[in-house]
C-alpha cells in the first residue's frame, strides 16, 4: 500500500492512478490525517502530492514533520517536495522566479531516482516558490534555469523528491521516475495486477456474502454494472441474479448485448424485464427535459424495486435472511464522497414493496477501489465482450433525452438508426478511444426542406456531437476527419428515410454541454 497525501490540487487522483500503473496498490487520504494513523496502516511510501503554489500562502495546508522520521518511504511532488525541503531543514523562498508549463530540466547528478533519463528533458511545472538548499544528506539531482534544486534524493532514509510533476501526461519519462521511487528506493513490491486484483475482490465478496448469501444486481448495459455483476458471478454463481430494465430507450444492439453476450460470456442469472411500453405511456406528451428525466428515473426505480422485491421475496420464502445488493461505485465516487476505503455500511433499505420486513439488506461494492480504467482491464481479464468493456459513457435516460421534443416509437427508431451508423463509421475509422462520446441528437420537432432522387423531401435533421473530454466536467468538440464526417452523413441520409440532413455540433463545454437536453 502507498498512500498518496492529497493537499487539495486536482493531482491526487491521477498520482493515484500513475502509482497502480506501476503496479503498486495506492490509495488517497486528506492532509488533515494524524501522521501516526497514516503510518498505523503500514504503508511501504507516502507521496506527498501537489497543492497550493506556496508553502507561505495563508492557511497553505502543510504537514506534521513527524512524517519525515517514522521510517517510511516519502516521495514529494511540487508542493509536496517544497514540504519535504522546509520539514527537513532544507530551505524554500519566494524567488520571485515562478515556472508554468512546460519546462526544460537539467539532470546533473542522476542518482537512483533520474537514472536512465536523459540529462536534458521537459516537464510540467506549476509552481511560485522554489527548494533554494536541499535538506541535510540528501543530493541535487537536477535545476532548471530559474530553480537551482529541482529534484533530489536520499537513499538511506528512502526519500526523494522533484519539483514537477511527474503524473502528467507533458512531462517526459515521468512515470519511469515514479516507478525509480516505487521499486528501486522505497522497496514496493509489483503486486497490483490484474489476476491480483480479480483474486483478491472475488475473496473479498465470498468472505462478505457468505455460503448462504444472496445477491441481487442491475445492469445497465454500462462497464461498471457489468463488471460488478460478472465479479460477484464468480464469487457466488447463481446466487446472484441480474435484472435489466429494458426501458426501451437504449441504442440499437446494446439490448442484445446484454441479455445475448453478457450473460453468454459470464453465465449469469439474468431477469429481463420489458417495459418498453410503460416508458413509452410514460413519456407520452412530455418535451421538457428535466420532467423527462423525472419520468424516467421514476418509471425506472419502480420497474427495479418491483423486480428486486420478487427475486428478494422468493429468496426469503426459501428461508434466506441476509440479501445483498451489488453496486458499481468506483474509486473517485468514493474519494470524492469523502468516504474511506473501508467496506460500506449496512443500508435500510427504503420501500420495496413486498419484502419481508425483516430481511437485512446489504451494500456490496466491488469496484469501490478501483478506478474506471482498471474496471475496464478487470471486465477484460473477466472476458466480457468488448462492446460493453469499451462501451462509451452513455446517460441513464438513454435516448430520450437525444431527441429533442417528445419521445415516441417512432422517433426512437429514427434515431437507433442514425446513432448506429455513426458509431459503425466512428468504429471503423479507429477512432473509439479517441472520441470520449459522440451523441447523435434527432431534432424531432424541426423538419427541412431536401431534394432527393427526384423528390423534394421535408425530413428532419440530425446533430451529431464528438467530443472529446477527460471527465466530461469540460469538453473539446472533436476535430473528426473530413472523409469521416462525409461516410457519416451519406450513409444516414441514404439509409434512414426520415432524415434529410446532418448537421457537425461545434461547440465546447462551456458554453455547451455535451448532451443537448
Ligand atoms: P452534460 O450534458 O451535462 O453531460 O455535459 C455530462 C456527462 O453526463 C452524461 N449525462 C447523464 N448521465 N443521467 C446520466 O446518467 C443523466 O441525466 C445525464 N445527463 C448527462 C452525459 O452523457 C455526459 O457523459
């Protein structure tokens, strides 16, 4: 275990990340954590991660120096290496000198942690103060033209340091100088792999669901659903049961894979429920977008609890007394919740119909430490299909708020059509993992005047949205190639008779948000 120190810059979380690449098991604390329950949880290194750009600033958050002598390993990233400098008796001041993006570094000693990386190199800098003398014993191991010590490092007390910041993807060859840290100086063990990390959850949940236990998981057609599902499936078997929700406002095929590939490759129980129609009668008469998502989320946790209340009823007619649910929270949920790592608590669970008052209900949530990219790697390792293991983000009200007015039958199978065709040609030009999501949006209530063969048409036109993003909090519309776009909107005007017209939504987030409702 590493445990990286977050003082409250966005760089926890990716450290985090960087530091399992390394295959090294990492989780996040906050600053304010007592140094000796850090050190309780046996940690084999503490980061020190980025923060506020000065150590001086009021109410900069700093850290109890008991840290630099409880025989841990300690690493510290631009403000973590500027604690580690003043905590050990090293010197830091306002130089006035401050360095922002991309900048050229010198290696002049490499020592353990710079070896193999070039003596001239760029990396990413965010910073207003500067290290001006390294703490006793420690060796300058780099400067750039404005920081006389950019990195340093002491080997017999397992310490290290740099004033960049090695997570990010523009600094060059920083991962090579984490995993220097991790393996050669602090010690670290490569543990964290994916047959590990499958191993360890799998006994994690039998030792929490016991030889009696039963348990009960949506799946939405997302990766998170379908991983949990498939890890508990192992776990358990068939004593866990799916439920699907087929709401009838899902892409075309992604029903399919659910209830034909997904339960092909991991044999689960699956219950389908098909109320395809209730959404529809639902929905019928409403174009505004929030009451939309009302409507759905309503129609939905209804439609769930009725199916979780007979698999559940059934289990406890046959004299089951703990019943679980299985959840697909991942990691930065968990950290952003401000929760611990720990397992969750126990929930009373609110009016499901028909269930024998009785019965306990517990949370069981296997994703919880891992991050989006290794659930991805997990539902690999697990064999799922890769449609649903690489499937884009996609919101839980589906299509219905992809088509711009009312939804009904007829719209949503416009609109299945067009969305099919654009991810077809998307996928086939190997753009998937480029394009962080690509809605095709059915302006359902515009129609356009087109010429056809040699008919006028009056049809109605479609948007499509590539953008591409990190975690859709902020969104670049994406630069498609010309010919892309071009197989795109020929093939939906040929092939969906209702549409007339493509249009490119070029707008960022902000102003825009990447749905249009
Ligand atoms: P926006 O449109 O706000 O979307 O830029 C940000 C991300 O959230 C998804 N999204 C939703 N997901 N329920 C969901 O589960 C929703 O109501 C919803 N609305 C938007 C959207 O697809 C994008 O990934």
């Amino acid at each position: 275990l590493v445990l990286v120190v977050d003082f409250g810059a966005q760089y926890a979380q990716l450290i985090a990340r960087r530091v399992r690449e390394a295959r090294v098991y990492s989780e996040i604390v906050p600053h304010t954590t007592p140094v000796a329950d850090l050190v309780a949880r046996r940690p084999k290194a503490i980061i020190l991660s980025g923060g506020p750009s000065s150590v001086y600033a009021d109410g900069a958050p700093g850290i109890d120096p008991a840290i630099f002598h409880a025989g841990v390993p300690v690493f510290g990233m631009c403000y973590g290496f500027q604690l580690m400098a003043s905590g050990l008796g090293g010197e830091v001041a306002h130089t006035g000198a401050r360095e922002y993006g991309r900048t050229p570094v010198t290696v002049s000693d490499p020592g353990t942690l710079l070896a193999d990386v070039p003596a001239a190199h760029t990396v990413w800098m965010s910073h207003g103060d500067s290290v001006t003398r390294a703490p006793e014993g420690f060796s300058v191991l780099a400067a750039t033209a404005t920081t006389p010590v950019a990195a340093f490092e002491r080997l017999d007390t397992r310490m290290a340091g740099v004033q960049w910041h090695p997570e990010v993807m523009h600094t060059e060859h920083g991962q090579r100088v984490l995993e220097h840290f991790l393996h050669q100086i602090a010690g670290c063990r490569q543990t964290w792999t994916m047959v590990n990390i499958v191993e360890e959850q799998i006994a994690g949940i039998v030792a929490q669901i016991g030889d009696d236990g039963r348990a009960i998981c949506g799946l939405s057609g997302g990766v998170d659903s379908a991983v949990a599902a498939a890890i508990v499936q192992r776990a358990i078997g068939d004593r866990l049961t799916c439920v699907f929700v087929d709401h009838g406002l899902l892409r075309k095929g992604e029903a399919e894979q659910v209830e034909r590939d997904f339960v092909a490759a991991t044999g689960v129980d699956l219950h389908v429920v098909d109320a395809q129609k209730r959404f529809l009668d639902a929905l019928a008469g409403v174009s505004d977008p929030e009451e939309k998502r009302k409507v759905i989320g309503r129609e939905f946790i209804r439609v769930f609890e009725a199916a979780e209340a007979e698999v559940l009823g059934a289990a406890a007619a046959e004299g089951v007394k703990v019943a679980f649910l299985v959840q697909g929270t991942l990691y930065p949920d968990v950290v952003e919740s401000g929760g611990g790592a720990g397992t969750s608590n126990i929930k009373s669970h609110h009016n499901v119909g028909g269930l024998p008052e009785d019965l306990e209900f517990e949370l069981v949530e296997p994703l919880r430490t891992l991050f989006k990219d290794e659930v991805r790697l997990v539902g690999e390792q697990l064999g799922l299909p890769a449609d649903i293991v690489w499937r884009q983000p996609f919101p839980g009200p589906g299509l219905g708020i992809r088509i711009i007015g009312e939804v009904t039958h007829d719209r949503l199978e416009i609109l299945r059509e067009a969305d099919a065709i654009a991810r077809e040609e998307l996928t086939r030009a190997g753009l998937d993992r480029d394009i962080w999501q690509m809605p095709v949006v059915l302006l359902a209530d515009v129609r356009s005047v087109g010429v056809q063969g040699d008919g006028r048409t009056y049809g109605h036109p479609v948007v499509i949205r590539p953008v591409t993003s990190e975690d859709a909090m902020t969104a670049d519309w994406a630069r498609l190639p010309y010919d892309v776009l071009e197989r795109i909107s020929t093939r939906i005007t040929n092939e969906v008779a209702e549409v007339n017209r493509v249009t490119l939504d070029v707008t960022s987030k902000p102003p825009g948000t990447i749905e249009w409702e």
